[in-house]
C-alpha cells in the first residue's frame, strides 16, 4: 500500500499521442514481419466474416423462391415461366405482388432445393470456421508480438535503472519510479493486447462491411452511414465528461489509500494520542468522495453502449423499412435485405469499440510516456575508455583539493584534501550536514566530483570503472538492507559464490550465528523483504557479516553500530577490529565513544575539514572535537542519567 499515493491510477490522457504511438511502434520494429502477418491474417478473418451474411442471404432467397414456386403452382399451369407468372398477376390486379416477384428467383412450380441450400449453408459454416481459425492464429502471433516488446521494454528500464545517477533516485519518490517499472509497463501491455487487435479488426470490419452494404444497396448504405457522424460525436461528448470524473476517481482513491497507510503505519500512535474517532471521520469523508465520484464516472461511461445500442436500432428501423419498401418494389430480394440488416448491425458495433478501444489506447499511450520519460533520464557519466586496471588493493586513499556542489549555486564539499594510509582507521564526525555521508558518496562515485581527484593506490577513480572501483570496498551502512530470501542467500550476497565454510566464519566473527541458530529453520528461514521477525540490531548484524565475507580491502562504516544495545555494541566492535585489521577503513560516527581508538579523526563542518588527529590529540586541543565530545559525555544532565 505504501506505493499507492504514487500511483493513483492509470494515466487518462496522453500528453504528445503522435510521437509516443510512432516510439511504440518502433518498439515492436523487430517483430515487423509477425505484424505483416498479422494484418494478412486478420484482413482474411475479417473478409470472410464480411461475405458469410451475404452467402447466408442466399440461403433464404433459396428458402423463400422454394416455397413461392410451390403456392404458384396452385395458380398457373406446370411450365410457366416467371415473365408468364408475373404478367398474369398483373393482369389480375396483383402489380404489387408482381414486382416483387420480378426481382426474384422464382420458378413457378418448383419447391425447395434441399441440394443447394445444404451446399450454401455448408458454405457458410465453412466460411465462419476458416475466418475463426485466422482470427485466433492473429490474436495468438499478436499476444506473441506484445509480450517480446514488454521484454524488450523492461530490459531496458532494468539496464537503464543501473546507468541512471544516484541524484536521480534521490530527486524521484521511490513510488513513482516504481510505478512506472510495475503500474504503467502493466497497463501499457494490457493496452496493446486489447487494442492491438481489436482496433484493426474493428477498422477492417468498418470498411469490409461498408463495400458489402453499398454493392447490394446504395440508398440503403447511404443512411446507415450518416450514423457515422452521430456515434463519433456521442462517444466524444461523453467520453469528455467521464474522463474527468474518472480523474477526480482517482484522486480520491488515492487519497483514501494515503490517509488508510498513513492510520495503519501509525495505528500505535494514533491510538496512544486518543485519534480514533478523527481517524474515522476522514476516512468516512474521504470514502464519501471516492463513492460519489466512481458513481458518477460510471454512470457516465456507461451512457456510452446504451446510446450507441439506441442509434443502432434507429438505423434498424430506418433499414428495415426502407429495405422492405425495397422489396415489395422488386429492387432486392428479401435474402439482400437480411444480409443488409445484419451487417447494419455488424457496422454499428465496430463504431463503437473504436470509440472505447481510442480511449483506453490513450491510457496506454500516456504510461508507456512515463515509461519512456525513465529511459531517456539524464544517465550518469559514462566509464573512462579505455578504463584504468586498478592496483592490487592496499587501501591507500587520497583526496586531492576536490571541490562538489549537489547545487551549482551551493557549494558544499569546499577544497577537501585527506590522505588516508593503508590499514588506518579513519573517523569522520561533525554535525549533520557537514558532508560526511557526502564524503563516502565521492569516494565510491555515487556522484561526481566537481574538480580535484580522489586517487585509490595512486589510480585515478575517475579512471577506473565504477564496477571495479566499488569491488575494491564493503559498505555498512546506517539503514540495514535485506531482501525476500533465506538468511545464507542474504549473507552470501557480499560475496558471489561464497562458500558454507565462509559464511559460518563471518556468522560466528560477527555474532550472527548465536541468534540465526535459535530460529526454527536457522540458516534456511526465509526473510520479507524488510528483514521482518528479525530485532534492527539483528539486521545490523548481518549487514556488517556480509561486510565480512566480501573481504574487501576498503571498508565503509556509516554509523555501522548505532541500532544495537551497549553489550552488541562492544562485541561489534570486536568483531569489527578484527575485520578492520590490515584494512584501510572510514568510520562516519555520531557516539564518538566508537572512534576512540581511530589512528586519524576528521572533524568536518560546512563541507571543510575545521581539525584532524587522533582522539587524545583533539581533546587536548579543546576546540570544535572537544565541544562535541563534551556534549556527549562531559553535560552534568548526562552523567547524572547515565548514573540513574
């Protein structure tokens, strides 16, 4: 629920349609010999669906001119012809029967042909079999077709996600990048296997049908036509107001799925401030909106097909008869006029889906331009070529007059230099903001710097790719990350292809194994996603054990200690000397109690380096360190709790 604010709802309208429906075919380009294929395959299925009603219509002239020829029997002669038949009508008063029967196929005195009706309707059976074999042969090439240009797509989204900068991550919500990897790569391939087809089979159909209407009547395909204008401009007017109630639909949802998140997360602390009753009253107001909306959404969507079904049966009426006017006049056949109605009906209907199937296109069309706003963000600058190999890691580290600025116009990192040697511990402090996490940002590249260099064993970082670069490090930081897996696959992921006997060692170095053998299935126990069943100190741990298995030769330590209790810590830290021996390591503190021990601490402020030494040397100083050290340990208030 936590990504539902985010995402709201699927997108009603696309911004720039053209560019992004022309991007979209060129997505599917690969395949576009299958989509050749397709529009073969559909525009047979829809050609013999087209014909079928008119060979049908035969069938009943057969029927009819069978049973006509038998009840003239009764009044003429065996062997008179039609001409004779008709001109002795005529001749007693029955004009209107008589031109009926000049546009007919009747035989005086001759029934039913069984024969040739069963060849017509075998016919049409046939024709209704072939077209639904090449109809589902295009609908299973287009699923096909779909499919490979979602896989396409998110291997893109999943390669560019690695080339994107870390600024990217920090400027867009979590949900909203999200959402465009999940919600709107979903609703963008629902999409297209909705309305790939059914749009080209519906335009097929319009056309197909169009011919067929006017070769047996052009007076009559005349009028059905003129319902063109009258469904395009229904659809239209009321597709406008039903995408703005749509609209305020999912604005409502999404506020009510933000307001239920925020009382679930918070359920403690809304029940320990008594807010309950407050709770409820604006999930009540806010569910009351979200009803009225969807409500009025609906009912104005849904006006769309009875309206179309009341056009539709205007044009029946009109067609039936005009058409039986039509006939009575000799003009067509009564078979025609069947054939006639029913492909009225078969027009009117593809009308409509177009209509619908346009709408929902641009919902479509509007979360693949979510999609392809992801791909073309601003990537990270590229790796030197050809890259720098980097040295046989002995932890030497030196920042050279490096200047950075998340913000042009707000320079924070101001002419930094440090020199750190292999196998010191170095501790960076001050207070928040002073650019310490930003310190370890630049050192592992998460962003670039702005001039100066950072050189790792005297290579240039610059020069190295960033895949081999990071190699070189083991990071641990504040916020302990986890994933749905087995506590081994969590702790073998500092390291590929780690080995049972390496994992066991880490696990016992870092007080991991003592808690992980108390659990059910110990080693084997699947974790969520966020670690849950496990304490935060717990997570800590395992953190700082997959630090250990990775083996680097430059460790990172960002507050590594700071959600366990006072015994973990002092076992931590144990454990954490003997990872840190032979290492070159850097400490980001806030309880300057761990760092004591450090062989160089960075006091840093405003993005400068204000004092650097080691603990005992600062606090002789008794400058900025001294201020902050006794701010911790030296304030009556302090010692008198801590006594307590």
């Amino acid at each position: 629920m936590s990504m539902m604010r985010g995402r709201g709802g699927p997108p009603q309208k696309a911004a720039a349609f053209g560019p992004s429906l022309k991007r979209i075919l060129r997505l599917m380009a690969p395949d576009r010999l299958r989509i050749i294929w397709v529009v073969f395959l559909a525009a047979v299925s829809v050609g013999l669906s087209v014909v079928a009603p008119k060979v049908l219509g035969h069938a009943t002239d057969l029927i009819f001119n069978g049973v006509v020829g038998q009840m003239l029997a009764k009044s003429f002669p065996a062997g008179t012809t039609k001409a004779a038949a008709v001109a002795g009508l005529k001749a007693h008063g029955q004009g209107q029967l008589a031109d009926m029967l000049s546009g007919m196929g009747v035989v005086p005195g001759q029934g039913l042909d069984l024969g040739a009706l069963g060849s017509v309707l075998m016919i049409v059976l046939a024709l209704y079999i072939v077209a639904f074999f090449f109809n589902w042969s295009q609908g299973y090439i287009t699923t096909g077709i779909v499919q490979r240009a979602m896989y396409r797509l998110r291997q893109q989204i999943e390669d560019k996600l690695d080339r994107l900068p870390m600024s990217h991550f920090q400027q867009e919500s979590r949900g909203d990048v999200l959402s465009r990897v999940t919600n709107d790569i979903d609703n963008f391939s629902q999409t297209l296997n909705q309305t790939l087809t059914q749009l080209l089979i519906a335009a097929l159909t319009v056309v197909g049908v169009l011919g067929m209407m006017f070769s047996i009547s052009p007076l009559l395909a005349g009028i059905s036509l003129l319902t063109v204008p009258v469904v395009a401009f229904l659809t239209v007017f009321i597709a406008k107001r039903s995408r703005v109630q749509f609209g305020v639909q999912w604005k409502s949802t999404g506020e009510l799925n933000g307001h239920v998140e925020e009382m679930f997360t918070g359920h403690e602390i809304v029940k320990a401030f008594g807010q309950q009753e407050a709770a409820i009253e604006k999930f009540r107001v806010s569910n009351d909106e979200l009803y009225e909306s969807s409500a009025k959404a609906q009912f104005i969507s849904g006006i769309i097909m009875p309206s179309m079904n009341f056009v539709s049966n205007l044009n029946y009426v009109v067609v039936a008869v005009l058409g039986g006017i039509q006939v009575a006049s000799g003009i067509i056949t009564i078979g025609s006029v069947q054939a006639f109605i029913q492909y009225s009906r078969q027009f009117s209907q593809p009308m409509a889906q177009i209509g619908s199937m346009i709408n929902l296109l641009q919902s479509g069309v509007a979360s693949a331009e979510r999609v392809f706003d992801l791909i073309d963000a601003q990537e990270q600058t590229p790796d030197h070529v050809p890259a720098a190999k980097p040295a046989p890691a002995r932890g030497r580290v030196v920042f050279d007059h490096v200047n950075f600025s998340y913000n042009p116009d707000e320079p924070l990192i101001k002419d930094l230099s440090l020199t750190a040697e292999p196998g010191e511990t170095v501790a960076i402090v001050g207070p928040t903001g002073a650019g310490k996490t930003t310190l370890v940002n630049l050192l592992m590249r998460f962003y670039e710097i702005d001039s100066g260099k950072i050189t790792v064993d005297g290579v240039d970082t610059s020069e190295l790719t960033r895949d081999d670069l990071r190699r070189q490090f083991g990071m641990v930081l504040q916020d302990a990350w986890l994933f749905g897996g087995t506590i081994r696959e969590n702790l073998a992921y500092g390291k590929l292809g780690a080995t049972e006997e390496e994992i066991l060692q880490a696990a016992e170095a870092t007080h991991v194994d003592h808690f992980v053998r108390s659990l059910p299935d110990g080693y084997d126990t699947v974790l969520t996603d966020d670690g849950g069943g496990l304490s935060q100190g717990q997570r800590q741990l395992m953190t700082i054990a997959r630090a250990w298995i990775a083996n680097p030769g430059i460790l990172i330590l960002d507050e590594a200690t700071s959600s366990v209790d006072t015994r973990t810590e002092v076992l931590i830290r144990q454990a954490m000397n003997r990872l840190r021996s032979g290492r070159t390591s850097f400490v980001i503190a806030h309880r300057l109690s761990t760092i004591r021990d450090a062989d160089l601490i960075l006091v840093m402020d405003d993005g400068r380096i204000l004092e650097q030494g080691t603990h005992a040397e600062l606090i002789e100083a008794k400058t900025f360190y001294y201020d902050l050290y006794m701010s911790q340990f030296g304030d009556p208030l302090f010692e008198e709790a801590s006594t307590a």
